[in-house]
C-alpha cells in the first residue's frame, strides 16, 4: 500500500471518531447518553439500524459467498419487510408508552426484576460475543493482507469503537454510522463500477456468464426443507428471526427508541426493511461481477495467498508449483470455453452452448479438485492454517487490481 493508501485508512478512521466525539461532548443524562435525547429523525435512524447490522463482515465475506454461490442468500431477507411493519405496529408503541430506556426494561414491569436481570445478561453475553466476532473477523483478513499483528488490530479497531461509543453514548453511535454507511457502501458501489469497467467483456456479455454459471439464482421456489436459502425459508423462519432480532435486542431497540417521534422510528425502522434487500442485492451482485472477472483474469489457486507463500517456502513448494501449473492450464481452457460459449448465445446455437456448458461444468469440477488438493497440502504444511478463502474473494480482488 502507499502512503496516499495510509492516510485514507487511518485518516477515515481518525476523522469518524473524531466527529462523533465532537458532535456528542458534553455533560450526559441518562436520557441524553441511552436515548440521544429523543433527537435523531428517521433517516438517521434507518441508517444507523442498517449500519448496527451490516457490519465489515458483510462487506467482507458477502461479495465471496456470490462468487462461490450466487445471489440465492438474497432470499434470506425477502422476509424482513414484514417483519419492521410488524414491529412497528405492535413493538414500538409499547416501548414510547412505557417510556423505556431498554427492551429489557418492559420485561421488569410486565413480569418482575428476576426475568428483567436475566435477560439483560442473556443480551450482554450474546452481544458481547457477536462484537468479538464482529471485530475478529475482519481483523484477521486485514492482518493477513496488510501483514499487521492480529491482536494489536483487533485492539486498534476495538479502541477507536470504544472511544467514540463510550463518550458520545447512542448519539454517537447513530451520528458516527451514517458517515460508516456512506463510507462502505461508496466503497462497494465504486468497486463494482470498477470490476464492471475492468471486464474484457460486454456487460450484457458478462450477465450471460454469470447467468449461465448459475450465479443470477436470485429466487428459489422449491420446497426444500435441507435447502437454507429459498423463498420459503425467507418469508417464514426469517421472519421470526428478524422480529426478535429488530424487536427485543437493545442494540436495535436503542437505536429507534432515540427516535423524535413514534413516527419518526416507525419511519427509520421501515426505511431499514425497504432498502436493506437492494443493499444486499449491490453487494451479492458485485460479488458475482468479481466472479466474472476471475473467469477472464487468472485468479489466486487460494484466495488467502499468505498460505500459499508460505507453501512456496516449505518442502512442499515442487507439489504446489506443479498444481499451480495444472490450475492455469485449466484456466486458459476455461476461459476460451467462455468465449466459444458467448459466441454461441450470439449465434443462437443451443446445441452448441449446451455442449460448451457441459464442458464448463467438467473444467470447474477439475478446478475445484486442485484447489482441494492446494488446500490439503497447506493444511499439510500448517495444522492450524485456516483454508476456508471465501471471505478473501473481495480483500483480495481490491488488494490486486484496484
């Protein structure tokens, strides 16, 4: 990275901090540091609900799961709408007539203390752990590509976190992510124009291939019940997920609650509902557009390519070299398979796009098996190595070409 990379890195980081700090400073009241003084309007509040949710690990690992698996997670939300208007109607106004600081807080005047108290632990416990991963996940990918420490990463990002959250309360909070919102999805959507201009091919081209890979899956209406991600799965089990999720746990609940008005955080929940499946569908379908590129461009045998230089150092570097050869040669088959097969659709051959297709499927079961055969001899080499490189698709993507 260079030093102009530096500075917007630590620069972004340094500045969003800095602003939440400022715009909260000051002496605190119970109501001003839990509920932001009822202040923030529904935009700010819808942003805030996405942001609490989307964290860097969506950013991360979702435009992967498109490149190994299609758009079909997109499903997974279809159920969420329904859930915020649910929400809405029954959840909120209880909470803005009970005047309540916390979801749990409703719990002690409709039950009593004892069932209050253990679901406030039962929260701090399971939120606790989430915010580890939250944090966790994404420093181990930016430790393995950027070379930094892993635990002083994790206590880099958890400290800035910290800082601003402890200081401002829910106010700096929701004020700081809407600047995180506009900063990961400026990122992402710039991204994606980029992949999009960087193909050889046409666009409407590059919607054939992932079409034809099956990676456009964007609506499964099979009843499948060992099927995770199909339509049915979205407007029922998600469902629930969602109401309990938006509904009773106070790292959402607070961030309506700090709302001006009911309206205004019915208004911000829904917005959240509405905008959260295109937000997804930008993300999966940049992800998908990664794929594409990656059938034109010779991508990493392994994703995680800190492993595989550490395969070259080993004893094992011959069996990689001539894996790594045997991958490319697959490569340049696969890529002129592409091209045949792009010339057929033009041409309206169906017999020939079917034969090419069948040849495609052929030439990716041979590219899956070298990679398994790659990541059994890093495993070989490091027990402990972790050879699961979905979630390096897009860092690795960005790190090479951007």
């Amino acid at each position: 990275m260079s030093t102009l990379d530096w500075v917007v890195l630590f620069g972004t980081l340094a500045l969003i901090a800095t602003y939440g700090i400022y715009k909260t400073y000051g002496p605190k009241s119970l109501d001003s540091y839990l509920r932001g003084k009822n202040s923030m309007n529904w935009w700010s509040i819808g942003l805030s609900i996405m942001a609490t949710q989307a964290s860097a690990i969506t950013f991360l690992s979702t435009p992967g799961q498109a490149y190994e698996d299609g758009m079909r997670f997109i499903q997974f939300y279809f159920g969420l709408p329904l859930a915020m208007i649910v929400i809405s109607v029954v959840f909120i106004p209880i909470y803005y007539k009970l005047k309540v600081y916390t979801a749990y807080e409703f719990l002690e005047n409709r039950f009593d203390l004892k069932t209050r108290t253990l679901a406030a632990l039962l929260f701090i416990v399971q939120r606790g752990l989430a915010a580890g991963i939250t944090i966790y996940a994404p420093a181990i990918i930016l430790s393995t590509l950027l070379g930094w420490n892993l635990t002083a990463t994790n206590i880099l990002i958890g400290s800035v976190v910290i800082l601003y959250t402890v200081s401002g309360g829910t106010e700096a909070v929701s004020i700081t992510q809407k600047q995180q919102m506009a900063v990961m999805m400026g990122g992402m959507i710039l991204a994606g124009i980029i992949v999009i201009q960087m193909l050889p091919i046409s666009f409407q081209e590059a919607m054939h291939v992932a079409g034809k890979m099956d990676k456009l899956n964007m609506i499964n209406l099979e009843f499948d019940i060992s099927d995770r991600y199909n339509v049915w799965s979205g407007m029922t089990a998600a469902v629930f997920l969602f109401l309990s999720y938006f509904g009773t746990d106070q790292s959402q609940v607070q961030r309506y609650l700090s709302g001006q008005t009911l309206a205004q955080s019915r208004m911000g929940l829904i917005m959240n509902g509405f905008l959260k499946i295109p937000m997804q569908f930008i993300i999966l379908f940049i992800g998908v557009m990664v794929f594409v590129f990656y059938q034109f461009f010779l991508p990493p045998v392994v994703f995680n390519t800190v492993q595989t230089d550490k395969l070259r150092e080993s004893e094992y570097a011959s069996e990689f070299e001539d894996l790594e050869t045997d991958y490319a040669a697959n490569f340049k088959q696969t890529k002129t398979s592409y091209l045949e097969m792009l010339e057929a659709i033009e041409q309206k051959d169906l017999s020939r796009e079917t034969e090419i297709r069948e040849r495609l499927s052929q030439l990716k079961s041979e590219q899956r098996t070298i990679r398994e055969e790659v990541k059994d001899l890093i495993v070989t080499n490091d027990p402990i190595a972790e050879t699961r490189d979905t979630d390096y698709v897009f860092m690795r993507f960005v790190m090479d070409n951007l």
